[in-house]
C-alpha cells in the first residue's frame, strides 16, 4: 500500500508536556509539577513550556514498580 501525497508519517512521541505526561502515568497534572519540584523529573525548558521526556517517565514507572 503506496502513501499518499500530503500523508505525514507517524513518529513515536519522544516527550510530554506536563498535562500529557499526568495521562501516561496515570496521575494528576499536578503531581507531574510536584515530581518536577522535587527534581525526580527534569524537564527540558528549551521551549516555553516544559517538555517531560518519555525516557524519564518510563523510569520512574519502572522505580515505582520495583519498590
């Protein structure tokens, strides 16, 4: 099956913003921000808002399971 014209191809999401990452760890957004105080999660602040990446999401999931 051909693309066709004006099709975008699907990129796996590589960060999140914070509302976004509240979502995939099933939390409120507002424990994202608590997280982020508390430095167990470093945003990027390339941009204006913070963008969560997926590496450090997966992580503290996997930290979280382990304790």
């Amino acid at each position: 099956m051909a693309a066709e014209a004006g099709d975008v191809p699907q990129v796996p999401k590589r960060g999140f913003r914070v509302n976004e990452a509240a979502a995939y760890l099933g939390v409120k957004p507002i424990s994202v921000r608590r997280l982020i105080l508390r430095g167990l999660l470093r945003p990027s602040r390339v941009l204006r808002t913070p963008i969560i990446p997926k590496e450090q999401l997966d992580a503290l999931l996997e930290e979280c399971e382990r304790s």
